[in-house]
C-alpha cells in the first residue's frame, strides 16, 4: 500500500476528502514533499505527497469482479471498484476467495431464487458472477470431495448484512442437502425456522439497525454420507443483557417484548400484559414501533416457527410467561423500609405487579419480595441476610430480570 515514487505532473491520483471520503484528480505541480491537485469536483488542493495514491487509468469503468485483477489493491481503488459495481446493483465482488458484500438496503428477489441457486450448484467457482452461493457451493463441494468440515465466516459491523447473508447461506446449504419428499418437519425446515425465534429473543431495533443482532451465533449444519442434512445446533454467545432494563433512543427492546404487546387478546390477558408504554423496560425510549413491521404478525410466526423447531405449546407458554414476568418486574419499585437503609414495596401498583410475577414466575410471593428487598452473603459461619436501601434493592431487580432473560435466551 505505500505511496509509489512514480507521481509526477499528470499522474491521475487518489487523495482524501473530508465529503466524499476520496476524490481523484490530476497532479498540477510538484514541490518537495508537497503535491498541488486538481480535483474532478473542481477543487485545487496541496496534499503531502505520501497521503495520495495513485489511480489505475485502464480501470475497466463497471469495475472488476475480482479485486486481486486491480493494478493497486489500496483502500481508494478497492472503495472505488465496489462503488461502481454497486452502482450497477453488483453487490458482490471477489479479492481471491473472499467475497465482499455490500448492503443494498432494498429486497433483490431475483438474486436469491431456486433458479439462481440451480445455476450455481456445482458451477466452478469463479466461472459465474460473484454471489454467497458460490461460496456456499465451494463449501459443499470441498466437504463432499475432501470429507472434511469446512466454515464460513461472515464478518463485518453492525448493519453490513451479516445476518441476512448467514440465513441466504443457511437456505443455500438446506437445498443443496434436504431431502425432497419427506414427511413432516425437515431438518433443513427446522434450521431455517430456527432463525425467526432467535431474532424475536435477541434481536432489537438500534441506530444502526432496525434488526440488530444483540448477541454472536455458530450455526453448525451436520450432513450424513450421502451429503444431505442430518442434523443442526445453532450455539449463541454474549446476548447483550443491559438492553432488557436499559434502552436508550431511538431504540427499543428485545422484538419479543412488543411482540407479545400485540399478541391475540386473549394471550395479551392470558399473560398478564398490554400497553408496551405502560411498562418500564419499555417506555424509557420513546419508540415503539419499527417501520415495516408488524409486532402481531411476527407474534403468530414466531410462534408456527417454534412449532416447527420443536418446541411445545407448554414450553412456548412457559417461554412467553416469563417474557411477561420480566415487564411486570421492570414495574416494581421499592421505597425506604422501616429499619435504617432497607426498602419496601413502594406503594399499590408495585405489590401488584410483584404478584404478578409471581404468578407468572409459579413462584412465592413472599420470597420473591425478600429476594429483591434483601441480601444473603455466605460466611464461614453461616448465612446473614441484610437488607437492601430501595437503590439497591431497584438494581437487584433489574439483576433478576437480566438473569432470567439471558437464561431464557440460553435455553
Ligand atoms: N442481501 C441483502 N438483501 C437485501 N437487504 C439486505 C441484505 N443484506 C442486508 N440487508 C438489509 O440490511 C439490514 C441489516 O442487515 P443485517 O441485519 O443482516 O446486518 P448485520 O450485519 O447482521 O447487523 P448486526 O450486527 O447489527 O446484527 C437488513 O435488515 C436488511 O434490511
């Protein structure tokens, strides 16, 4: 990536700008170390001569599909290259054997069909137009051909596509190994299904991104001989806990919150809930609603899409009772207790909503009041139970909730 030493007077470079990140333009004059450019947006501009870079002229204009045919792989000429690709709606591009997507924020139907998936099922790779299923396909081949695990890694920050990219590769490797004509539930149905319920438990609208993964996933798809599927687990790591108490604007959160919200009515009764403005971990941001989607709808789908992963009626019950218990929680508020430094439950509303949770939570009422007003500390000598100032006892509470909420996630 060094500066090269061949810029002279007409040399076409690249140099930074503060608008449009890089500018090309052509060298004037030459003094020392300083380089005076004349920029394509009409500028003229005296830049060090290490900071400028120079741009390759016979640069094909819809660009390259494989970054490594460029003469100089520096950060203008590649940001260049994929923003005329981009341009032309190619959103990837190869350097070697990684593949570079860009996010086009709007739906490509035609990219992701069954027909392009049948043009690249076992086309050699690099013969057709970059996409993630040559990739998808290189790995099934090399799995199939050299019967050895193979991983993909999709990189990149929030908002880059990542999780859309994953479920493409997801549905890629789901039709290349299911098996046509099987009763009931497939595993390759299930894998793909299994996405919908993690993203209501762990995602959430941020800055970035109105569905923002808040924690990492391994998704492992197992194959038998034959190369179809056998099997999946999808392993999740650090969900980002804070955000079931804490959300600041404009950002909401966890989906399955709302979701539950705007449930059937009688499930909105059943489990105790309603308004999401009238809850704490809801309220304190002023969104509620994201646009393009419908809280009720992704209700009912995610739960036909945990039917189809397997889970229960009575486990599904359980998992949106605590859903609820968790709000409830959130609404509880203590004030100071009769003794010095301890708290009591504030007033009315809170001893309600702690009944609440206790219901939903089949737990006793009394116990979990002590578990949030009070502390055990183990000694060598047995347990002292302390209580706790009404500070202490709100971060306790919040405590719990983050606990269960990420156990709830974790199982
Ligand atoms: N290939 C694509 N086609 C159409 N839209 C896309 C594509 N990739 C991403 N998007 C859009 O960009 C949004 C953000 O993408 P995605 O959620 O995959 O990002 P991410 O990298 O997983 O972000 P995070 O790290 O925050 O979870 C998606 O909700 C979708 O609207």
């Amino acid at each position: 990536q060094g500066t090269p030493v061949n810029i002279i007077v007409g040399s076409q470079v690249w140099l930074e700008d503060p608008d449009e990140a890089w500018v090309d333009g052509e060298v004037t004059g030459i003094k020392g170390a300083d380089v005076t450019v004349a920029t394509t947006n009409g500028k003229t501009v005296v830049a060090s001569l290490a900071s400028i870079y120079p741009k390759d002229t016979e640069a094909p204009p819809a660009g390259v599909d494989d970054m490594t045919k460029l003469a100089y792989l520096h950060e203008p000429g590649v940001l260049h290259n994929l923003a005329c690709r981009y341009g032309l709606n190619e959103i990837y591009t190869y350097t070697g054997n990684i593949l570079i997507a860009v996010n086009p924020f709007q739906r490509l139907p035609h990219l992701y069909d069954v027909h392009m998936m049948e043009q690249y099922k076992g086309a050699t790779f690099g013969e057709l137009s970059p996409h993630l299923f040559a990739i998808a396909d290189s790995c099934y081949r090399a799995m199939i051909n050299e019967h050895g695990s193979q991983s993909i890694l999709v990189s990149g920050e929030s908002g880059a596509g990542k999780t859309e990219t994953t479920k493409m590769l997801m549905r890629y490797l789901a039709f290349m190994g299911g098996r046509s004509g099987t009763e009931g539930r497939t595993v390759e149905q299930q894998v793909l299904e299994s996405n919908p319920v993690l993203e209501a438990f762990g995602n959430a609208k941020t800055v970035k991104n109105n569905n923002s993964s808040r924690f990492g996933k391994f998704v492992e798809i197992q194959f038998d001989k034959y190369g179809k599927i056998s099997g999946a687990a999808v392993r999740t790591y650090l969900l980002e806990r804070s955000r079931v108490c804490q959300v600041s604007d404009p950002e909401r959160n966890y989906h399955c919150f709302y979701m539950l919200c705007s449930a059937p009515p009688e499930d909105v009764k059943r489990f105790k809930v309603g308004n999401p403005r009238s809850f704490h971990y809801l309220n304190q941001t002023s969104c509620y609603e994201v646009a393009n989607v419908d809280d009720a709808r992704e209700y009912l789908e995610t739960r036909n899409a945990m039917d189809i992963v397997g889970i229960s009626q009575e486990e599904q019950d359980a998992i949106f009772r605590v859903v609820a218990a968790i709000l409830h929680l959130g609404n509880i508020n203590f004030s100071k207790g009769k003794e010095i430094d301890s708290s009591r439950l504030r007033d009315e509303k809170s001893i309600n909503h702690l009944k609440i949770v206790a219901e939903l939570l089949m737990c006793d009422e009394k116990l979990l009041e002590d578990s949030l007003c009070q502390r055990v500390i183990v000694t060598p000598d047995g347990n002292i139970t302390k209580p706790l100032d009404p500070d202490s006892a709100l971060q306790s509470r919040d405590a719990l909730a983050k606990t269960v909420y990420s156990r709830l996630f974790d199982w």
